[in-house]
C-alpha cells in the first residue's frame, strides 16, 4: 500500500496535471491564447497607470488614511480568497471516497490537509492574485516604498489564514453532495419565470445562505449609507454604498455552471434565454440592493448625477462580470480574477475613453458573447 | 408513409481530436424502436451524445424530425427526449423543480407524460419533493427518462436508462415504449448490454463495434430468430460461432 506523503504527491501531481491540461490542451487554446492577450493588454494598462499614478492620486487626495485601508483590505481578502479556494478545493479531493475509505491514521490525515494547503495550484493563484493586487495600483496609491512589503505580507497572511478557515466538515459535505436546502421564498419567487429554476439550480447550496446574507449584513450597510447621505447632504454616500455592494453581491453569487450540464443543453432552449435564466437571479438581487440606496440618494439631493452615474456603473460592472462568466461558466474563481484585471485595465482607460477603446471592449464583448454561446451549442469552443 | 425522425449520414465523432464513432448512417422512422448494443468504449454513447448535439459531429449531418441538428438546434431539439446520464442532473435542484424547469422550456406541463401518472407508475411520485443529490440512482433514472418523456416528443434516446431500474419499472417503461411507438408518431432508441430484453421490444437491432456499425438486423430478421432467439442470433454473428450455453 502507499504511504500517505506518495499519495498526496501523486494527488498534487495530478491536480497539476489536470490544471496545465485545462490551460494548454486542444479544448482550451482559445482560452489560454485570449488569456494570454488580454495579460499584454493588461501589462500595458497597468505600465500607463504606473506612468499617471500622481493624476490618479490626485482624484482621491485628501483620503490616504482611507486608501491605505482600503489597499490592505483588498489585499488581506485577495490571499484570503485564494487560500480558501486552494484549501477548499485539496480538502475535498482529501475527502473524496477512494482516499476516504483508506486506513490512514488521524494524524496522517491532519498533516496531509496542513501539507494540502500549498498544492501547485494554489501557489499559481496566490501569484497571480498577489501580483494583480500589488503592481495593480491599490497598495502603489499610498505608497510603494514602505507598503510593497506590508502588502504581500498582508496576501501571505490572508492565504494562510483562507486556508485554515474551510472547516474539514464543510469540505465533507461538499464532497458526499448531501445538498441540505431550506427553502427561500424570496429567491424562488424570483426564479419562476421560463426557464424556471435555473437560478436554484445555479447557486445550489448558496441561495439559502446569501438570501441571509443578503438581508442581514447589508441591511445595516444599507442604513450606514443612507445615514452618511442624511448627515452630509450628499448623494455620494448612499449611491456608492448601493453600487459597490450590488456588485460585490452580484459577484458572490453569480454562477453560470448550468450552461455546460447536458441537463439544460438537451432542452431546447435558445442560448440566450438559457444565459438569461442564469443571471436573472443574481441581477435582481444586485439591483435590489441598490434600489433603497439609490432612491435615498435621490431623494437627499435629486439634482446630483451621481445617483444617476453609480447605477450605470453597476449595470455595467454586472454585465461584464456576466459576459465572462458566461464565457468561464465552469470556474467562477477564474471568471473573477479575469474580472479584476479587467477593472484594472478600465480603471486606467476610465480616465481617457475614447472611440478605440469602445470599440475595443465591443470586440471584446461579441468575442466573449459568441464563445459562450459556441460551448452551450457545441459543447468546445 | 411514417414521418423520418431520425437521419444520420456518415457521421463521425469523439472527444478531443479523437475519434469514437464513424461512418454511422441510420434512418429512423416513426414506428420504430432501434436496440443499440456493443462493447463498452464501442461508441454507442458518443453517437447518442452527437445525435442530441451535445457534441458536435466531425462528419456527415445529424437531423432529427427533419430538422439539421446544427443550423436549427432549437426545432430538433424540440422533437427529442434524451435521458441524461442521472449524475448529471441538477443536484441542488428537487425532482418537481426539475421537471417544472423542463417542462417550462418544453411549454407543457409538469406532468403532461404520455402515460397518465407516470410519477405513480414508475414510482416516485414519494421523492419528487428530495433534491436529487439525496435521491438513490434508480430514482434519478426515473426522472430521467420522465424528463425525457414530457411533452411527448417524437423521437426518444435512452442511453442505457434502464440499467440502474427496478424490474417492475423497467418492465412497466418498456411497455410504455412499446405503446408509444407503436401509434406509428414515435420512435425511440434504446442503448443497452441487456440483448435479452430487446427480443419482444425492438423492431430493429444494430451492433456497433470498435466506432463502426459492424451489423444490423431489421424487423424480419428479429421475427425470425424471435423474442428467444435474438442472443443466440447477435452471439452468432459478432463471434462467428453458433452461440450455445453449456
């Protein structure tokens, strides 16, 4: 019989295996050739924001104590998100039947989840992640010289602590698929329309825990906002509130799996009703989370374009987010990450927009379009 | 004349550059209930999958009720009821959700099967209200194939369906086939290694063998070796010699 430290490196080398294949092999060419365009692209934006970082300084000075915040926070939840994601992901392979039913010893078993934290995968992740947050601009805005350092330190930390965080009972459950739902009246009222219950079908286990979600956490954010707008007379404080929660909401949640299961691929639905049924769920939940927001914002100051200006923002973030995860509906980890660089990218263009570069996101969006809807029709692409 | 349901001319397929299946042709007309059988790895699957567009044919063309499976997906797709494998089904979703989703895109109802309580019949009317994910596989394969038979389409494909069934409901769906089928408006294909149980069911018999259809047999064939004779027939056939037991 195998030892346990021969099983685990054969199981990392498999993983490696499957996540070089899934970058490189014949089905995926595509794939990886526009990933790799889009990173030269990405490069170029992020060397021009480096260029017109003191322009991009000075639209928000006055705030540095709040970007440096800010920049920690996204990278503690960049490594945090990563590590979760890598450990979540050894874990379940841990507990997968064929591993499950061998007799190691209980302490075989813990060093095997501690050695499972750092497979090849996660260290590609965590780089990646690591080198979007940190040459991305966040951590640069406040100051290079003395937070490089604090912020790969604050990535490192994130991923470990991710990693631990996945409680070995969850990864179980994920694994045996004992799917325990209770049912959400709100999210299934949403979610009757032809086709019906693709939106369930697309967060599975999620629904019942963000329909919490997202009547708890935000709702106090949501007073927050609307308290700053009261205080301050401002839209701002409301309207940004809406915007930034309704896409991080949308982001949570949106799952495009459905599209690649035979289950809805033998019906004979059109790919976008199909793309529709998926998306409807997340969509109304990110737009009613910044409905109160966005209405209390007009109401404090109805003549400001900010209102206005912060939900054209989230539609248009959301339809991005919707356009690559329909095109990487089976790895929303990777569907977010080329969202980021993506923000990225814009967030230097933002400042210039001009006629190429809307015409260089159309491309871009009929590509992304198109090659979704190939993989729903045919199956590759 | 009974419609053409089925038209598959030297068709090829596979995964990934390789091939698994070529130079199928079959015609498929309503009345008629094909047995496709084979090794395992002959390619029975993936010519089910190219026929429901899963995946895309290399070669030749694919129309079902007359419609190109390519350039009109959504009227070929209409005419078909294919059972999915029963670890692909939604596992977060109940079995009545999954059958209202379906039945919604198919513009029926959630129960409107050609065989009035089909959930009674095939009995599993007590775990339609379970998530999949917690159903046992032969529950599974029942909704399935009951997802595969709403709204009655006209040609249906059951690729091994009926492995993981009860006898008395693979008994009782085989008679439903049968009767369906027999209005001359359907036609099904039955995919399975259970040669003995298609002597009373198929009308036409074909043996696929290394990606190839290496033999057929039509309805005067099979009523010749009749319902007990058919094994002994393929046997016959795919080894050369006269098959015998003991």
């Amino acid at each position: 019989m195998l030892k346990p430290d021969t099983l685990l490196l054969r199981l990392r080398l498999s993983r490696w295996r499957r996540f070089v294949g899934s970058c490189f092999g014949p089905s995926a060419r595509t794939r990886a050739g526009f990933g790799a365009a889009l990173l030269l692209v990405c490069l170029g934006g992020l060397g021009s924001l480096w260029r017109d970082r003191a322009g991009i300084a000075s639209v928000i000075t006055g705030r540095p104590a709040l970007m440096a915040v800010l920049a920690s926070a996204t990278a503690l939840l960049a490594g945090f998100s990563a590590g979760r994601v890598t450990s979540g992901t050894a874990r379940m392979d841990l507990a997968s039947p064929w591993l499950a039913t061998l007799p190691w010893s209980a302490r075989d078993r813990r060093r095997a989840v501690a050695l499972s934290c750092l497979p090849p995968y996660g260290v590609v992740v965590a780089s990646i992640l690591t080198a979007v947050v940190l040459e991305g601009g966040l951590v640069r805005w406040t100051d290079m010289e003395r937070t490089g350092p604090l912020g790969l330190g604050l990535v490192s930390m994130g991923f470990v602590c991710g990693g631990f965080s996945v409680p070995p009972a969850i990864a179980g459950r994920r694994q045996s698929r004992r799917v325990v739902r209770r049912r959400s009246a709100l999210l299934d009222g949403l979610d009757r329309t032809r086709p019906r219950w693709l939106g369930n079908w697309a967060l599975g286990r999620l629904a019942t825990i963000k329909a919490r979600l997202f009547l708890i956490l935000p709702a106090i954010l949501c007073l927050l906002g609307i308290a700053g707008s009261i205080q301050t007379g401002t839209a701002w404080p409301a309207a940004l509130t809406g915007a930034v929660g309704g896409h991080l909401i949308f982001l949570h949640i949106l799952r495009c799996h459905p599209l690649r299961a035979n289950a809805l691929r033998v019906l004979p639905v059109p790919f976008g009703r199909a793309a529709w049924g998926v998306v409807r769920l997340p969509l109304a939940l990110s737009l009613g989370w910044f409905a109160p927001l966005g209405l209390a914002a007009f109401a404090v100051a109805p003549g400001d374009p900010t209102t206005a200006g912060c939900l054209i923002s989230l539609v248009s973030l959301d339809g991005l987010m919707i356009l690559i995860s329909l095109w990487l509906a089976d790895s929303p980890p990777a569907a977010m990450l080329l969202h980021a660089t993506a923000l990225l990218m814009g967030a230097q263009y933002a400042l210039r927009l001009g006629i190429s570069e809307a015409a260089l996101a159309l491309v871009l969006a009929i590509v992304l379009w198109r090659g979704a809807k190939r993989r729903f029709v045919r199956g590759t692409g | 004349m009974p419609p053409v349901l089925l038209d598959l001319s030297d068709v090829a397929a596979g995964y990934g550059g390789r091939i698994a299946i070529q130079d199928a042709s079959l015609r498929l007309e309503g009345g008629q209930l094909l047995g496709l059988i084979g090794p395992n790895g002959a390619g029975k699957s993936t010519l089910l999958r190219a026929v429901a567009g899963l995946i895309p044919a290399l070669a030749g063309s694919v129309a079902i009720d007359g419609h190109p499976i390519l350039s009109e997906r959504e009227r070929a797709l209409s005419a078909l009821g294919y059972a999915v494998d029963p670890a692909e089904l939604p596992a977060a979703l109940t079995g009545r959700q999954y059958l209202e989703m379906v039945a919604s895109v198919r513009r029926c109802q959630a129960t409107d099967w050609p065989e009035p309580e089909l959930d009674h019949v095939l009995g599993f009317r007590a775990w339609l209200d379970t998530p999949l994910a917690q159903c046992s596989l032969g529950t599974r394969a029942k909704l399935s194939i009951a997802a595969a038979l709403l709204g009655a389409p006209a040609l249906l494909v059951l690729d091994e369906s009926l492995n993981g069934l009860d006898p008395v409901s693979s008994w009782r769906l085989r008679q439903i086939l049968q009767r369906m089928v027999a209005t001359g408006r359907h036609a099904a294909i039955l995919s399975t290694h259970q040669i003995e149980m298609l002597g009373s069911l198929c009308t036409d018999l074909v043996y696929v063998e290394d990606g190839r259809i290496a033999y057929r047999w039509n309805r005067l064939d099979l009523e010749t070796a009749g319902p007990g004779g058919i094994e002994a027939m393929v046997m016959t056939a795919v080894t050369g010699t006269a098959a015998t037991i003991g």
